[in-house]
C-alpha cells in the first residue's frame, strides 16, 4: 500500500459505515459532496470528515469543476477497482488494486519493453 498507513488504519476505515456507502456512491460516479450526503442520507459534516479521511489514503481523488454559472465545486471519485483483505500467518494484508490512467498504463509498458 502507497503512503504511511498501517493495515490497521486501512481496515478501520474499510470498517466504517459511513466510509463504505460513500465509497459505494463513489464507484458508480463522481460526486460533489453534497450530493453524496443527499444519496447516502448522511450529515454534509460527516461527509467531509469521511472524504478527508479516504482521500489521505488514497482511496478518493478530488478535483475542481465549474458549473453553468462559474461557480467551482469539488468533485470525488473512488481511486480504486478493488481491495482484497487477507489472513496470512496471524496476519491481515490489504491490497488495493488502484484506477489507473489508460497514457499511464501505456508508458509504463513502454518502458518496460526498452532494452538499455
């Protein structure tokens, strides 16, 4: 897992209500927070403490967009297709298999495939 957080921290987070149906929300679209407090029927307040929480994980990515009338918003999305949690030797392990961009996933290849 990227970053500094302990498998502990991951599966917490994993653990909370909250996180989850917003994540849920999230994998179908992106959303302002707003709205995801209006689908998941949850307070604006805990919304955006879930939101900072997954983002510092990297399991949301946010943006800013510009409605019709030039008012900026912020939009999240999930960053991640998958995670698997598994049991080894007494020990959990959290893997998270990440979106990646297409230009991304391209240049790696090609790197890969340079002969030095």
């Amino acid at each position: 897992m990227e970053g500094e957080w302990s498998v502990e921290d991951v599966l917490d987070t994993m653990g909370d209500d909250y996180a989850r149906q917003i994540l849920a929300a999230l994998s179908h679209e992106p959303r302002p927070a707003k709205e995801l407090a209006e689908v998941c029927d949850i307070s604006l307040p805990t919304v955006y403490r879930r939101l900072e929480r997954l983002e510092e994980q990297e399991l949301v990515s946010s943006h800013t967009e510009t409605d019709d009338d030039g008012n900026e918003f912020r939009l999240h999305e999930c960053n991640f297709e998958s995670t698997v949690i598994s049991l080894d030797d007494e020990e959990y392990d959290v893997r998270i298999y990440r979106r990646r961009k297409l230009p991304g996933r391209f240049s790696r290849l090609w790197d890969d495939l340079q002969v030095e």
